[in-house]
C-alpha cells in the first residue's frame, strides 16, 4: 500500500508537458475501450487515472490549480475524440482532389470544439466540489455527463462515443440502458471510477476509502441485474414474418458514376434473388441503394415491384425530390416501402441531416471559400417534416433511422408503444475498413435496448444486423462483406422499459442536483 501511495503522488505530481501528455495517452486508452477494440479494462483504468492526475499538480495558488486542472481534463477529452473519431477524415478522401486538404479539420479541429463540452462539464463539476477531495470526485463525473449530454444537442448535436459505449461488447453489460440510458450507463461507469481513484487517493482515511468502495460495488450490482435481465430473456420472433437484408458494398468512390449506377442497381437485385432457406417475406436495401427517384419513375417501379414478396414488401432507400413555393429545387434522403403491386405503401423523409455531408451549414458564407457538402455538393438535402411511425404492409409500425440518426438516444422515441421495431439504414461506404462502421453499430444496438424494441439494420458496407430488444445479435453480415442477412424479426418487449417512458432526465436530473447540493454545501463551509 505503501509503494502504491508513492507511485500515486509521483502520478499527480506530474507537470508541463509530461502532465498533458499523459492526459492524452489516457484518453487515447478510453477511445480503445470504445468498439471495435472494446479494451474496457483500459477504459476504466484510464478513468481512474485522469482523475487522480486532475486532482494533483501545481499548489502555488488557486487559480494556477484551477487553470491546470482544465487543460488536464481538455487534452484527455481531446485525445480521447481524436483517437476515437479518426476515422472521419477518410470521408475526405472519397473526393480526394476537392477535399483531402481540409484532412486537420476533421481529425484534429473537430475534437477541438468536441473536447471543450465534457473537460468543461467536468471542471464545473470539480468546481463546485470546492475545497473538499470526496465532493470533487464525485462532482466531475456529474459535470462531464452534462456536458456530454449538451454535445448531443448544441449545433444539432454529434453524441458519438458516450462513454456509456465501453460497455457495447457483450449485451450483459448494456441492460442497465433499460433503466438508465446511455447517459445514466456511463454516469455510473465514472462514479464508480471516481469510486476507485477516491480509496486510492492520499491521504484518505479508513473510513472515506470505505464509503467510497461503494460506489464500484454499487456498479458491480448494477451490471450484475443487466445481467440477470439478459440471461433469463428468451428468443421470441413476431410470426410469419422473414426478413433479408441485402449488402453489396459498393464501394463509395463508384457509388454514385452515372456509368455504374445500372449495375449497382443490378448487384442490389441479384442478392435479392438469391436463394432462401426460408422465403423472405420482407427485403430491406441499404441507404441510398436506389440511385435515382424512385417515386418519380412508374417503369423502375413496376420492375422492382417484382421483388416484393406476396403480402410484403421491398424497403429501401432512395433519394426524393420536390420543389418550394418559389420552384426551387429540394431533396430528401428517404425510405421507400413497395409493394409488389408497384404502389409506395409508405415513406419517411430523414429529419436529422448530416452537418458538411448532407448539407453545408453557413453555405452564403462557407461556399465562397471553395468549402462544399461532401455528399451532395452545391445543392443541400432538406429535413423531412415528420417522425411519425412507418407502416409497411405485413408489418407493424417501425421507427425509421437512416444512418447516424440512430445515434440519438432523445430522439429514437417509441411513440407511446405504436411503434414496434426500429429500421436503421445506413451506407457507412464512406469510412472504409476503420472503427467507424463498428462504432455505429453499437450506438444503434444500444437504442434497441433503451427502447425494448428490436433493431433492423441494412448497411452497403456493412455492417447489417438484426438485433433483438436486449441488443443481441441475432443473424449479421461483417464490414465489406457481400452478400444477405435472413432472419425473423425479433419480438418487442411487451412494457416499454423505464428509459423508453422517462428518458435522460433522471440521470441528468441527478448529475444536475448533486452539482448543485455540492455547490451550495462548499459554498456553505467556506462561508464559516
């Protein structure tokens, strides 16, 4: 204990640039427990470790302290989301000549503005601890849940990575998302590391180490009731329902060539025809798979109606165009459900657009600097109007996500249970063989079981699932693989789980209110 106690204060005496370059390994260590790596041992050491470093350092004066522990704080988060997002800079590099030189933007600015919501969220939170050790690591875990939470929503919002995410790689360890959330998973995963630093951490007493073991047991139970939860839950699939889905990784370079647009068409077909063990009564094609405007032309209608199985339907995505009052042009990333007799059954027009891929924000100021949309150059896609439940024939009513819509907890609602499945599709072609793809992946499972609701997903590249309501994988094609997934279409949980009826307000309600008792008590002790 003794060694232990020397090699800490040795931790926390670190200064200059080996104090922030420490930081900013840790937080490359949290981004290898996000998938595909799922190293969450690291994850929680790196949880640990960031702060116990936060609450060491320099001594000569308060503000120089308060200034230092910040920038600890701001270059782990910035490791953490350059190691963990890299991979959006490959989307660079689909239209090399025009965008490869705005590479640091993506890789190395972004986290930039990233990074300030959690390390400033959990500065507040170290803040309001005041002069009292247990109080501010117990206050930092609370800051950085809300100011994570504020990196989903302001600017429209890019809450990739929660740390709740580091629990992804088994669904035993995902169920408390049922209660909880994502938010409220990875709040518990920060006390309980603050659980931990706090025993470790000189001088603590016998007693204060005690009280703060609870916090890691407390966790330990709660993961040990996912568990339960999960282990006992049968497999049980909505009847006479069969799905497949088709991906043909098309690759995203040749996506879009007028010259290949025929033969992807032809690819998508081809697979849908394959043979079947059992007759799909359902097909779903990835984002975008149809590359021209399906419900404008009858003819290419009435030829893929042909797939629609009797009673179902061919689901795909496809983009839509309208025109404004003033005859000003307009389009739409959307999903499509035909019918086999050539008819548009139903379809959802993507209300969360993607920022410099699906539209340029500030385009009157952006354009003229030679910056444009990646995906749709110099005409934006619009959002669409509604959310409301899809309903495709031979099927119940679905909640329609296309591509990183699936990444909002708050906005995957289950309509007061109308809804009783979640179609996810995505092209996910633009950022290769990386983590990208998987990250995805597990952001979407975690909405199934938040919601209780199964999860369909049909990707170009990969990687297509289908997903019961506990996040397990039932049947799944890997990254750029070819070919089809076949499965029944998992059953919904009959009662919508706690997260589904009150979503993040307990655990933001929570954080918030600690915050704040800590604020006021601190307050109160250095006023006497």
């Amino acid at each position: 204990m003794i060694r232990l106690t020397a090699l800490i204060a040795r931790w926390q005496g670190l200064g200059g640039w080996r104090r922030y370059g420490a930081a900013a390994v840790l937080g490359v260590l949290l981004a290898g427990a996000q998938a595909p790596l799922s190293l969450w041992p690291l994850g929680l050491l790196a949880l640990i470790a960031v702060q116990l470093l936060a609450e060491g350092g320099p001594s000569s004066g308060p503000g120089r302290s308060q200034r230092h522990v910040f920038f600890t704080l701001y270059v782990f988060a910035y490791g953490y989301f350059v190691a963990g997002l890299y991979w959006i800079g490959i989307a660079f590099f689909v239209d090399a000549e025009r965008f490869a030189i705005l590479l640091p933007l993506p890789v190395l600015g972004l986290p930039l503005l990233l990074a300030v919501f959690p390390a400033g969220g959990a500065w507040l939170g170290y803040l309001a601890g005041g002069r009292s050790m247990p109080w501010r690591y117990l206050l930092l875990p609370c800051g950085w849940l809300l100011g994570e939470w504020l990196r989903g929503w302001v600017l429209t919002g890019f809450p990739w990575n929660l740390v709740g995410y580091v629990w992804a790689a088994s669904p035993f360890t995902m169920q408390p998302a049922a209660w909880i959330g994502t938010h409220g998973l990875g709040l518990a995963t920060m006390l309980a590391c603050s659980g931990l630093a706090l025993a470790v951490a000189p001088p603590v007493s016998r007693r204060l180490r005690l009280a703060a073991l609870m916090l890691p047991f407390g966790f330990v139970l709660l993961l040990g009731a996912g568990a339960m939860r999960v282990w006992q839950a049968p497999l049980e699939s909505m009847p006479d329902v069969q799905l497949r889905l088709v991906q043909p990784s098309v690759a995203q370079t040749l996506k879009w060539r007028d010259d290949l647009r025929q033969q992807h068409l032809q690819a998508h077909i081809a697979l849908t025809l394959q043979p079947a063990a059992v007759p799909p009564t359902h097909v779903i094609w990835p984002e975008t798979a149809i590359p021209y405007l399906l419900d404008e032309e009858t003819a290419l209608r009435d030829a893929l109606s042909r797939l629609a199985p009797t009673g179902g339907a061919l689901v795909t995505g496809a983009p839509r165009r309208s025109f404004d009052q003033n005859r000003k042009l307009v389009l739409y990333n959307s999903i499509f459900a035909l019918g086999p007799d050539g008819t548009l059954a139903s379809q959802y027009d993507k209300i969360h657009l993607v920022p410099f891929g699906e539209y340029l924000p500030f385009r009157n100021l952006l354009r003229p600097l030679g910056l444009d949309a990646l995906a749709v150059g110099s005409v934006d896609f619009s959002s669409g109007a509604s959310a409301a439940p899809m309903e495709i024939p031979g099927l119940p009513a679905a909640r329609a996500l296309i591509c990183y819509e699936a990444i909002f907890p708050a906005e995957v609602a289950a309509n007061g249970r109308a809804v009783r499945w979640l179609l996810n599709i995505t092209n996910d072609a633009w950022f290769g063989h990386s983590s990208g793809p998987y990250q995805h992946l597990a952001a979407a499972r975690f909405r199934a079981v938040e919601q209780g609701l199964p999860l369909v997903r049909a990707a170009n590249n990969g990687i297509s699932a289908i997903v019961d309501p506990y996040g397990r994988i039932i049947a799944s094609l890997g990254l750029d693989a070819v070919g089809v997934v076949d499965g029944p279409l998992p059953a919904p949980l009959d009662a919508a789980t706690p997260y589904a009826r009150l979503g993040d307000w307990p655990a933001l309600g929570f954080a918030a209110l600690l915050v704040l008792l800590g604020g006021l008590v601190n307050r109160r002790r250095i006023n006497h």
